[in-house]
C-alpha cells in the first residue's frame, strides 16, 4: 500500500527532469554558525527551495546554548538572507529530544528551561513566523516525531538510542527516522506544488541535516534525509 502510494505521488508531480539536491548541514551548528555561512552555503548556489532545519543546538546543547530571543532574532535574519534569493523557503520545526541522556553528557545547572519546553516554545514562534509571512512554509517535524513515538528507549525508536544503535544520544534519527522524514517531505512539497517548478534544493541546517551516525552523512548518498528524499524525487518514473 504503501508503495503504492508513492508511485501515485510520482505520477501526479507529472516532471521529467532531474533535481539537484545539496546536503548542507554541518554537525554542532547553531544558528550563530548558520549565519556566518549563508551566503556561501545557500545565497551564492541561488536555489529554487530550501528546506532550513536549525535549532537542537541552541536548545540543548550546552556549549551552543542560545536564549529563545537571541535564536529568534537570527532565525529572522537567515530568513531574510535567503528569501533574498527568491527561493522558495520551508522551516522545519526542531524534533524533540531525549532529556535523560542530553543531562548525561551536558550539565543540569546549564538549562534555566527544560530543552524540550524550549524547543516547544521556538517551534511555536517558527510557525508563527510563517503565519506572518505568505512567502513561508511550515512542516511540524516535532510532531512527526511525537506521533511516532520517540523520544523512547525501545530499538522502534525513530530517534538513536542505546538499543537501537548502542549509543546513548536521543537526538538524531536513526535511519528509519529520516526515511520518515524524507517520505514525509515529499508528500508535504508535492501537497503543497512546491515541486514542479522548484529543481534545485538546498537542505540547510545542523547534524540532523548533515546526517550524524548514518553512512554518506553530509552527502545526498545514503541515508540522510536529504539523500532519501533526492532519491524519491529522482525516482526511474520521472
């Protein structure tokens, strides 16, 4: 069924040409990072769509840690950097984490907020960001996480875990994680007719984007979302 449904998706984008899909997300990047590498990793390549995934580090991570105001404040200018573009611009919303091993390898005393409190409170301004501007697109990745479950400890997980990849991280998706991603991305874009007229595509953003633990990570090879979703749209119908 659920083949099926893809290749009904193929058929009703109706495209014959390839897309250029580029991996740009760079591991412990937050959005102080981002901003310094814009222009070059996005502005400068001119692209028709960007998928920007940015956030888990300034909400988690303890060495990256960016009050929400702050993050806001440059969440807004990358926006406006890119839109300078004329790309056409999705956020994607920042995935929960598992607190109980983020509090293993970074300090208690350094969050005033529990981070997946935090992480719901920038979600909420990102949508709402879209919401004021027409030329935005919003996709709830925190809730694609949520219903499926994770964060959990169970090797169903979608997030990487001790049972599923031996490691005790709760942060990044583990290859069925972003093969949910990617098919979930590809229906939103085609939902949306983002697609037909939109051929070269950056993913930019942190090591979710980048791909930490998955074989071809900072590639389109692999497992990667951005990967998987390049291989859906450059699928042997089109």
């Amino acid at each position: 069924m659920r083949s099926f449904l893809y290749l009904l998706l193929l058929l009703l984008t109706g495209c014959s040409a390839s897309y250029e899909v580029q991996n740009k997300g760079v591991a412990g990047n937050n959005s102080v990072d981002l901003l310094r590498r814009v222009d070059t990793a996005v502005v400068a390549r001119q692209p028709d769509l960007v998928l920007l995934l940015l956030g888990t580090n300034d909400m988690m991570n303890s060495k990256k840690l960016i009050p929400l105001d702050s993050f806001m404040q440059n969440y807004r200018e990358l926006v406006q950097r890119i839109q300078t573009t004329g790309a056409k611009l999705v956020l994607l919303s920042i995935p929960p984490v598992d607190t109980g091993y983020i509090f293993q390898r970074h300090p208690r005393n350094a969050f005033e907020v529990d981070p997946n409190e935090k992480i719901r409170l920038a979600n909420k301004s990102i949508q709402q960001l879209t919401m004021s501007n027409p030329g935005l697109y919003f996709f709830d990745l925190y809730e694609l996480f949520a219903k499926g479950g994770s964060p959990n400890r169970t090797r169903e997980s979608l997030l990487v875990n001790e049972q599923n990849l031996g490691k005790p991280d709760g942060v990044h998706p583990t290859r069925d994680g972003y093969a949910k991603m990617a098919e979930s991305l590809y229906a939103y874009l085609i939902e949306k007719k983002l697609l037909k007229k939109n051929r070269k595509l950056i993913c930019f953003g942190d090591s979710i984007t980048f791909g930490a633990f998955m074989e071809g990570a900072g590639t389109t090879e692999g497992d990667s979302y951005p990967a998987q979703l390049k291989r859906l749209l450059n699928s042997g119908l089109r």
